[in-house]
C-alpha cells in the first residue's frame, strides 16, 4: 500500500509496455517496401556485394534471431546509421532530443500558467460575463490550427516588430527561452485551451461537494479551502488529461518546429520520412514510445501522490 | 436542562429562498424558536421539509446558493447579517457542524490528521505539537482506538461509523457551544446510530454544549431530545417539550408521523402510512401545507396558513387534535 511500492510495481509495468512496442517497431521497419540493401549501396552494387550488406545487417538470419539482434542494439544504444544525417542514429537524436524537451516543457508551463487560473476564475463565477468571456477565448484557441497561430505570432511579433528571432535554438539557457518563447505559446494556446475546460468543469463538480461545504462549515480562511479542499481534488482528473496530451504535444512540435525552425526532433522525424531514413524513423519511433511511457508512469505516480486510494500496488 | 432567562440561540423568522429556473423557492418559512444553553433541540420532519437548510442557514452556508431573511441572534449579534469574514469566526469555533454522509463530508485525499489540526491552527493559539496532541486527544474523546496512529490515516481507511466519530472530533476541534447535527446517524447501522448518538449526548453533557439535531427518525429523537420541532413544507408546525409532543401530539401531522412508528402499535396490525406525498416547494398550496393530505382539513385549512399557536406546546394548526394550552398567545 505504501508510495515506495506502488512506485516498483508501476515501473515493473512498464517493461511489458517497451517489448511491445518493440514487436510493433521491428515488423514495421519489415514490412515496409524496399530493400535497405539496395537503399544502401550505390547503383552499381553486385549481387555479391548486396549480400554482403545483408549478411552485415543480419537480414539473412531468420526473423526471431533479427528480433534478438534489434533489442540486443536497442539495449546498448547501437540504432544504426542514419541515412540523411551520415552519423549514428543514437547521436542525431541525442542532439535534437533537448530542443524538443525544452520547448515541450516550456510550453506546459505556459499552459499551466494561462490555464489554471483562468479556470478557476471562470468556474468560481459560472454562468457570468466573465465566464462566457474566458469560455469563448479558449474556444477560438481551440479551434484555429497550431500553424496558423504560429504564422500569425512570426509575421506580426517576430517579423514586422522585429521584437523575437524568426527562428533557431540559440545556445545559453537564456537564449532557449528568448528563441522558444513564441513556439512554446504557441503550442501552449492549443494546450492550455484543453486543460481549462477540463480544469473549469472539475472545480465546478468539486467546489459544491460535502466536504467542501463541511470545510467551510469550519471556518477555514477561503484560500484553505480553495487551494487546498477544492484545487486538490479538481487537478485529479486534470493530471490525466496533462499527462495524455504531453504525449500528444509531442506530435504538436512536430508543426511548430517546422513553422519556427527549431532544430529539434519532430522537425528530424518530418526530415527523415521525406528522406525514407528508415534507421533513422525506426530510431524516433522507439524514441516516442519510450519518452510517452516515461510521461504517463510520471502522470500516474502524481496522481498518487495527490490522491492516495490511488495508492494500490 | 438549564434554561436561562437569554437563550443562547434565538431565531426569529428565518426564511431562505432560492431561485430555481426563474421560479423562487422557499425551503424555510418563517421559522422561529429558542435554543437554552446546555438543551438538545430536535427538528423532525421528512426528507425535503427544509429541516437541513434550516441549520445550514444557521451557519451562514445557505446563503452562498440563496436569499436569507429573519434573525438569528447570537451573543447579541444577528448572523444572517453578518459579513462573510467574521462569520468565519464564529463557524466552526463557536457553532460548530456535522454533516449527514461520513463518507462524503471528509476529504479523501487529506489525512484526518490534517482534517482536524486545520480547525486548530484557524481558531486556536496552539503550536504544532499542541496542536498534534489535542488532535490525538479529539480522536480518544471520540472513541478511536489507537488514535495517535489512526492520525495519519486517510478517511478511506475508516468505517463509516468511525468517519462520523472523526467528523464528531473535527466539528468538537475548538470547543464550541453550539452543535449543529445534521441527520448524524442516517446513513449508519442502527447498532452504530446508537453508539453515535449516545455519544453526542455525552459530549453535550460532559462539554455543556448545546445541541440542535435534525433527523427524520422519531424514535432517534426520542431518545436525545429534551424539545422537538416538527418541520412540514418548510415550516414549523409543532414545538415542545419531547415528553408532550410525543405523548400529546397537536398536529395531526405529528399524529401520523408518530403512527407510521412500527414499535407505536400492535404485532401484526397493518402499519399506518400517511396518505400522499409532502409537497413540492414548487407548487406549495395556499394555505396550510399538510392540507392535501389531512383527513380532519377545515375550510380555513386551504384558505390562509395557521400560525404557530400556544405558550409550552405550540401548534400550527385550525384544526388540532385538542386545542393548545393558552392559545393565541406566543411564547
């Protein structure tokens, strides 16, 4: 029942979820057309030759032993080479992963930040002007594309004003926030706009709830009870919510880092499927999973720590 | 019972309405009466007669969701007038609640611990180790076994029982004089009703506290009240000591409430229920809200609502079923 062992068993779970989506990764790569032989040697390649690449690539083994071999590679880092990049796949991502990791976090800070006290300003004065007024800016963020916003945020602030960079990663600390800022609002528009409809109904149901009433039947200052009866017990269902779409902000990067020309990994996976770098595709996909899992193991081990009948291992 | 010549808690008038699809709802009708210092006061009536709005009015809660009227005096000060911060003082310290659901009214994700030291640094002076024995010391008055460990423990990890006993200790936290039970046994086994109620009169008795319990149960009443109001359609029909108004009921309401009571009549004898349903709030009728269903209903009964009549034994009724002693007269 305790946290620690809740934390073990959640961990352990994970490891089923990984050989899975290695299963699905290995077949894919397999079953998509072409020969990564002839991908790989010039036109001019001998038959001979072919077979030599095979033999070097393990593709004349049977499919379970080219299975071992994969997760063996998978487990010691060795993702092949990519194609386009000329450089193994490990290291082209490991380049590319912190820009990506920034601007992911960046922008859910950014979410967090609009969201959640709009949410519960909105909620607290339901069915007012102010509600209707919160409600309808969210519902435009929501439904304009992330593109869109972003071409908007570049043409007027970072082009005409000239007050932010057009695009890159800069170097320092510093310069990540200056350069990012725009995509990271920009993802976080979207973002946040799901978080405060989720967060707005949750206080909604939560704020009348008995124990709620009993709270203020004791006499607890209103910050007490909104912060911690009501604010505790209204991010239960929106930890989940964060957790599903930092996994799909993964997705979303992929459009913002193109529009700002962020040097991070969605913008890779973009390259590499018009370059057909399957290693490299291969090597991004398993990348994906691994950091997704990580995400909802993290989104789970928050939820127990707010809520602890949560806490069953 | 101490009954001093200023009772502790006087209402007068109290109505709460609330604004329903454009519809104004009164759930409390001009309800009135005193509460002695040390006395345990039951309100009686069926689910829906304004009974729990009528304490949740008391404390000032109603009034976030609805319109407040009347009086509710208090050391000489009118609380549904007064402003929201130094209500906050007063509930929770002076008037203290507990709810009906124990399984509802505790926090889930907060330690009782937590729960109930809250109380404390709001109200009182103590400092955290203080503060940690009374909260220990809250939960043995109470009857938790084992309590300084049970401190740590979330309210899942309670029986229901046990949780009211825990809401019991939060409500008693800051030792306050009045106790406002809001059907505390309901949703409990009669086995563990019995410990619970047997508990707040100890408590009330032991800590001097006065004590207004809601229930819906007679028999529960019985046994702990030393006065009974009986609520219908928001007002209160009959008032007095419990001996009278159980032994000599007035109003042909009480009458049947006391009949529909298995244990009141003979082994296999068809038991008495009142015919009907208690009204809508929507659609209360013009005059006395028991009308429709009254079999002894005068003309007067449908044309104008009968006051509260009588000195000791109130009644509100045109047609009782003897008439109250020193009628007209208002205590």
């Amino acid at each position: 029942m305790s946290t620690i062992s809740y934390f073990f068993s959640r961990l352990l779970q994970i490891i089923p979820t990984f050989l899975i989506v290695m299963v699905i990764i290995f077949l894919l790569v397999r079953a998509l057309p072409g020969d990564p032989a002839i991908a790989m040697a010039d036109a001019k390649a001998t038959t001979e030759q072919l077979e030599q690449i095979r033999q070097r690539l393990g593709l004349d083994q049977p499919l379970w032993i080219q299975f071992g071999i994969f997760v063996k590679n998978v487990f010691t880092g060795n993702l092949g080479d990519s194609i386009l990049m000329k450089a193994p796949v490990t290291q082209v991502i490991l380049e590319r992963l912190p820009a990506s990791g920034f601007l992911t976090l960046y922008a859910v800070l950014f979410s967090l930040l609009i969201a959640g006290p709009l949410a519960f300003v909105a909620a607290l004065n339901r069915n007012t002007w102010l509600d209707t007024t919160i409600r309808s800016a969210f519902q435009v963020g929501l439904s304009t594309p992330v593109f869109y916003i972003g071409l908007l945020l570049l043409t007027f602030l970072a082009a005409r004003m000239r007050w932010f960079p057009v695009g890159g990663y800069g170097t320092t600390f510093l310069e990540h926030m200056y350069h990012l800022l725009l995509p990271a609002l920009t993802v976080a528009l979207y973002t946040s706009a799901i978080i405060m409809r989720n967060l707005r109904s949750s206080v909604i149901e939560v704020v009348d709830a008995e124990y709620v009433q009993f709270a203020r039947a004791k006499g607890l200052p209103e910050r007490i009870i909104l912060g911690r009866h009501v604010l505790r017990n209204a991010l239960i269902s929106t930890v989940t919510l964060l957790g599903l779409s930092i996994g799909n902000l993964m997705s979303g990067t992929l459009v913002t880092e193109t529009v700002f020309a962020v040097p991070g990994v969605g913008r890779l996976m973009l390259d590499a499927i018009f370059a057909r770098d399957y290693p490299l595709i291969q090597g991004l996909t398993l990348t994906f999973a691994v950091l997704v899992s990580i995400i909802f193991l993290l989104t789970d081990l928050i939820q127990a720590w707010l809520d602890p009948r949560l806490r069953v291992a | 019972m101490t009954q001093s010549n200023s009772p502790l808690l006087s209402v007068k008038n109290l109505s709460t309405s609330f604004h329903v699809g454009g519809q104004k709802l009164r759930a409390v009708d001009e309800v009135s009466f005193d509460l002695a210092e040390g006395e345990v006061l039951g309100i009686v009536g069926e689910s829906g007669s304004g009974k729990s709005i009528t304490l949740r009015s008391i404390m000032g809660l109603a009034r976030r969701y609805g319109e407040v009227t009347g009086e509710v005096m208090w050391q000489g000060e009118n609380l549904v007038t007064k402003p929201e911060a130094q209500m906050r003082k007063i509930r929770g310290k002076d008037i203290a609640m507990i709810f009906q659901e124990p399984m509802s009214s505790l926090n889930p994700l907060l330690t009782v611990g937590v729960q109930i030291k809250e109380n404390l640094v709001t109200h009182t002076d103590l400092d955290k180790k203080a503060r940690v024995q009374r909260a220990i010391e809250l939960l043995e008055l109470v009857g938790i076994p084992d309590a300084s460990r049970r401190l740590n423990d979330y309210p899942h990890q309670f029986s229901g029982g046990m949780r009211q006993r825990v809401m019991i200790a939060i409500a008693l936290a800051s030792s306050p004089k009045l106790l406002l039970a809001d059907e505390p046994t309901t949703a409990l086994d009669v086995t563990i009703q019995n410990q619970i109620l047997k508990l707040i009169l100890d408590l009330s008795q032991e800590l001097g506290m006065s004590v207004i319990l809601v229930t819906h149960d007679l028999g529960v009443a019985a046994q702990t009240c030393d006065r009974l109001a009986v609520m219908y359609g928001g007002k209160l029909v009959e008032k007095g000591s419990t001996r009278d108004v159980l032994r000599n009921p007035l109003h042909r309401y009480t009458m049947g409430l006391l009949q529909s009571v298995p244990e009141n009549v003979e082994p296999r004898t068809p038991l008495f229920s009142l015919p009907g349903t208690p009204p809508s709030l929507m659609s209360l009728p013009k005059g006395c809200a028991f009308a429709p269903r009254c079999a002894h209903a005068v003309d007067a009964c449908t044309a104008t609502k009968p006051p509260l009549e009588g000195t000791q034994h109130q009644v509100a009724c045109f047609n009782p079923t003897q008439p109250p002693v020193g009628a007209g007269g208002q205590s």
